[in-house]
C-alpha cells in the first residue's frame, strides 16, 4: 500500500518518487533524506516535542470497519496461538512475549502503558524478544517460538486476509486501545505550497478508482486530517509509563 500510495501521490504532483525502507530513526528526526514519511507515532512525537520543527503532520488513514467507527485509530490486538492456555493480559505474567520495535507504540508502548494501568513496576514478562517486524511476531507466536505478542490491529487483519489460516492457529485475548493510528508526516522544508499539495492528494485518493484500490490494499478507507494535538493520547500514555518508570519490557 505504501508504494502505491507514493506512486499515486507522485503521478498527481507531476514528481518521481521512491519509497525507502528505514529504521533509522535519526535520519527521520533529522528530515533532510526524506520528504515524505510513514511512521508510527512515538517517533513522531518524540521529534515534535524535541521543539527543533522538522517535521509536521499531513493525514492519518482510517481503516476499514466497524470497529475503527470512521476515526483514525487502531488497536493492538494481542495474540497467542489457539490452544494455549492464556485467557487475559494478566495469565501473561512470566511468559515470553515478542515485539516489533522500542520505538512502536503498538507493539511496545501500548504494552508498558498496559503494564503501568495494572500497577506493574518491574518485570512482567519472562522473556522479551525484538523481533523486528510485527509480521515476524506474528509468526513466532504462530510456530509457538513465543508465547504472545501485540499487533498492530491493521497489520494483523492484513494478515488475516492474506492467509486466513491464521485464523485457525491464533486467538486475540485482549484488544489494547484505541489510539490515534499513525501519522503520515512531511519535513517542513519543503515549500508550504508543496506540503499542502501532498496533503491534499492524500485526502482525495478515496475519490479516484486507483486510489480506492490502492488504498484498499492496506485495509484503509481514506486519510482524513489530524494535528499534532491528535497525538496527546500517545503523549499521556507515554508518560504514564515514564512515571511509573516502565521503559523496558
């Protein structure tokens, strides 16, 4: 869906684009590589509130159903494999868990901030892996390499329709959220005029066939406007967590 949403942004500003594949997480604070940006939401707003003004926010997508209620959230949706005994987040205590990345909201943060509501202060888990990609995560709780994990609810239905085995192999004991789902940013270099033409190819790709389908290949209904206030319920959730000294899983 990213490529084909870069190339759809591309072919209506009259511009070549590329998509690059990143975890470096300096060179998106940095915005001097890139002028477009799909990132989650704790880089985010970890580069906004660091007061140097690389970045701002363009759209965020809203994914397609009931349970996203026309809004731009998203859930964690945490898995275990279908016969295990796990019934709740607190049948979890001492068991081994993969993530796909500290600085994930859905697959981290989300996790320490469900951790910090249960008055937790020191170690959950028994074991705690980085498995990269949520998609990795998936799978070794799938294999059974790990007993459970959180999941990007977009990542996960993907998932689901790619290959509805799954289904049959993975159960979700506990839905962590909503959040405001992750932003599409841009690097405040670029000229107003230009920034502004990119949010508005973003906002109407739902109205042209091959932006509906483009889009449909992420699950996304359309991308709609949010600010950097739409990003607070991340902010409050993060420093929870740092209050509670809860910065490692």
């Amino acid at each position: 869906m990213y490529e084909a949403v870069a190339a759809s942004v591309g072919e209506r500003l009259g511009v070549e684009t590329e998509l690059v594949e990143c975890d470096d997480y300096e060179r998106y604070f940095a915005a001097e590589e890139d002028d477009v940006h799909f990132v989650c939401s704790v880089p985010y707003i970890v580069s906004a509130d660091r007061g140097d003004g690389t970045v701002e926010v363009l759209v965020a997508p809203v994914l397609a159903g009931d349970r996203y209620e026309g809004r731009p959230i998203y859930f964690s949706d945490v898995i275990v494999r279908h016969g295990s005994p796990f019934r709740s987040f607190e049948d979890l205590r001492g068991s081994s868990w993969a993530y796909n990345e500290p600085l994930s909201h859905s697959g981290y943060w989300t996790t320490l901030y469900r951790l910090a509501t249960m008055g937790e202060t020191g170690k959950f888990f028994g074991r705690a892996v980085d498995a990269g990609f949520h998609q990795t995560a998936i799978e070794m709780v799938r294999a059974g390499d790990v007993d459970a994990s959180a999941i990007d609810s977009q990542v996960l239905e993907v998932a689901l329709r790619d290959d509805p085995s799954l289904a049959e192999d993975l159960r979700v004991i506990e839905a962590l959220g909503p959040s405001t789902i992750q932003p599409v940013t841009v690097a405040r270099r670029l000229r107003p005029d230009v920034r502004e033409a990119i949010r508005e190819a973003l906002l109407e790709m739902h109205d042209d066939p091959a932006g509906r389908r483009a889009l449909g290949l992420g699950l996304v209904e359309r991308f709609v406007a949010v600010d950097d206030a739409s990003y607070d319920d991340i902010r409050r959730m993060r420093a929870t967590c740092l209050a509670a000294g809860l910065t490692e899983l």
